[in-house]
C-alpha cells in the first residue's frame, strides 16, 4: 500500500474498510485508491499539502489552511479515514471528533474562544468584522452554557452537537 504504482489486494481494501469503520464500501475504497494515486504526482506514496491543494474544492474552502495541518503528508489509509468523515455511513459522533480536531489547532485537546474565533474568520471572511464575530460566538456560548472564557473539550463538543441533524457528507464517485 506504501507504493503507489501497485494495485490494491483484497487484504488491503479490508484493512482499509475496517479502518475506516466501514464508512465505504469496496467499489468505493478502490476509486478512492485511484484518486490518490492521481493526487500523489511524485509517487512516493504519501499526499502533501501541495498536492493536496490541487484539488480545486478543497483549495477553495475557506479552512483548507486548518485542515492542511491535518493533512500534510498522508499515507492512503489515513486519506481514507479523513475523508470517511464525510460519508454518509459516519457515525455523527465521528464527525463531530473531526470538529473538534479543526477547532483544536494546537492539539491540547481544549478548545478556546480563540479557536472558535479562528474558525468563524475563516468561514465567515470579510463578511463579518472582528466584533461582530467575538459577538455573535459569545452569544452561542451562552446559549449552550458556555462562558467567553471557558475551554471546551470533546466532551462538550459531544453535548453542543450531539443532538443535532448535524450533516457533513461529500459523494464519492465510483467509476
């Protein structure tokens, strides 16, 4: 699996289905196999954050600079368990694990007001000023118990989104 140019074994794919939980099926695991092979240009068996870049969605997210520290330098096992955050079939308590890794930026497993902030300017752009967002996320906080000043772990992440209709899908196109 560490070279690209071979094919993938059967064990490969069910190590690589299990791994992801089962949040794709075979079809899907091979397609994704041939995406990634197409990203990683120099063959080395590894996608760096250029190449990662190259993808004109991700380029344009506006946390594609967040999700590149967790992405620089990913083998295919661990391309696939990112992007199995985005199936269908993930469990919500995994996407809701990715959140909290994107506003973790420091990976001391607290989220601060700082964090959040650094998220809502990179969703919201130009759109909103600085006061507006330190208003409108102190505002949320309250609402969900929250002070300005509190650190939040997954555990809270886990309450605040636990009961919502939270949807974080992308399709995979099987050919």
């Amino acid at each position: 699996m560490g070279n690209t140019s071979s094919m993938l074994t059967q064990y490969d794919i069910e190590e690589v289905q299990q791994n992801c939980k089962h949040a794709f099926t075979q079809q899907e695991i091979v397609s994704l196999y041939q995406r990634f092979c197409q990203l990683d240009r120099n063959k080395c068996g590894f996608i760096s954050s250029d190449e990662f870049m190259s993808i004109p969605e991700f380029a344009v997210n506006p946390l594609s600079q967040s999700l590149l520290t967790m992405l620089d330098g990913f083998n295919f096992k661990e391309f696939v368990a990112f992007l199995s955050t985005f199936s269908s079939r993930a469990s919500l308590q995994h996407k809701i694990e990715f959140i909290f890794k994107v506003y973790d930026s420091d990976c001391n497993g607290k989220v601060t007001f700082d964090d959040m902030l650094r998220v809502l300017r990179d969703l919201s752009g130009q759109f909103m000023s600085q006061q507006q967002r330190e208003e409108v996320l102190a505002q949320v906080l309250e609402d969900a118990g929250y002070k300005k000043d509190s650190f939040l772990v997954l555990s809270d992440f886990m309450k605040i989104f636990g009961n919502s209709e939270l949807k974080m899908e992308a399709e995979i196109p099987v050919d």
